[in-house]
C-alpha cells in the first residue's frame, strides 16, 4: 500500500504514524478478518499496490494503539492478563483473537475491550462489537477450557470538547 504525505508532515511524523506492529500471530484469520466484509478483505489483498493512503489517515488507529499500550503497561495486578492472543483450530483454519483484558475470577473470565471511537458508535451499537466479544468469548471458552463472566467495552470516545471514557456492558451469545 502506497503512503502519501500531502499534508507535508515531517518524515518523524509520517514514521511514528505508519509505524505499525501488528500481527496475527500462527493463524490463518483473525478475529477482526473474521467479521470483516469477505468481499472488502479480498478486494483490498488483491489491490494492496494500487490503494494509496495518506499519513494523517493513521492519526487515530495510532492514536488507539497508544490508548491500548497505556492501559497494558498500567496493569499490574494478577487478576488480570492484557493483550493475551488465543489460538483454536477449527477444521483446517487457525483462528487467533488478542484480547485486550481479561479479568481472571474464581468462576471465570470477564472479557473486556478497548475502543478510541466516535460517540456514533455508541449511539448507533455498533453491531462489530458485538460479534468481536462473542467471537473473543468462544475463544476463551475453547483455548482456556474456562466460562465467560462477562463481555464489556471500554470506549473511550472522541468527539466533543472533551475526551470522554464509557464502559458498555455487551449482552453475552452463548451460542
């Protein structure tokens, strides 16, 4: 995928925000890939090379992923795992899903997940969310042989005067 700079940023700025760690670990999808549009993820693989993308369209993954790495590095307690990825195999597929905190109790795990977003995406429910936790709880329930509590989102919303924090409570599948 071709990176442009049309805003004239610095090239430090450019690097820190296409700077990118990710990765899916010894899987063959995702979680996130696994709710995605199949058509739009196929389109995209196939016209990497012709997709150009400017720099400050990063801002606010980059700006997520630093949300993410300060609530890693502020947990120090035992009762919780950050940013553990799961593995299940299911036929031939691997299906892994990095799950942002788990909160470890005596009859269970409470499943929670970070979110930098637009309050719409709140009002309107994103239905993404919903399928994410449920996909993260399966994944618990078969890689850790362990009950889900609970599934939350912490959203940390964007818009307005100021950055507000809400934690969402997802009504648990258990299908």
């Amino acid at each position: 995928m071709p990176i442009t700079n049309n805003h004239r940023l610095p090239d430090f700025v450019v690097d820190a925000l296409t700077y990118d760690t990710y990765s899916r670990g010894e899987s063959d999808i995702s979680v996130t890939q696994l709710i995605d549009s199949p058509r739009v993820s196929l389109l995209q693989r196939e016209h990497a090379d012709e997709i150009d993308r400017d720099a400050v369209d990063f801002l606010w993954s980059r700006f997520g992923t630093s949300v993410h790495e300060m609530f890693e590095k502020s947990v120090s307690n035992d009762e919780y795992v950050t940013e553990e990825r799961l593995f299940h195999k299911i036929d031939n597929w691997t299906i892994s899903g990095a799950i942002d905190l788990q909160h470890i109790h005596k009859d269970g795990i409470a499943v929670a997940d970070y979110k930098v977003t637009s309050v719409w995406s709140v009002i309107f429910d994103k239905q993404e969310w919903h399928k994410q936790l449920n996909c993260y709880a399966w994944l618990v329930r078969k890689a850790k042989q362990v009950p889900v509590k609970s599934l939350s989102i912490v959203a940390i919303l964007r818009d307005g005067t100021a950055v507000s924090l809400k934690s969402l409570l997802i009504t648990l599948s258990h299908r």
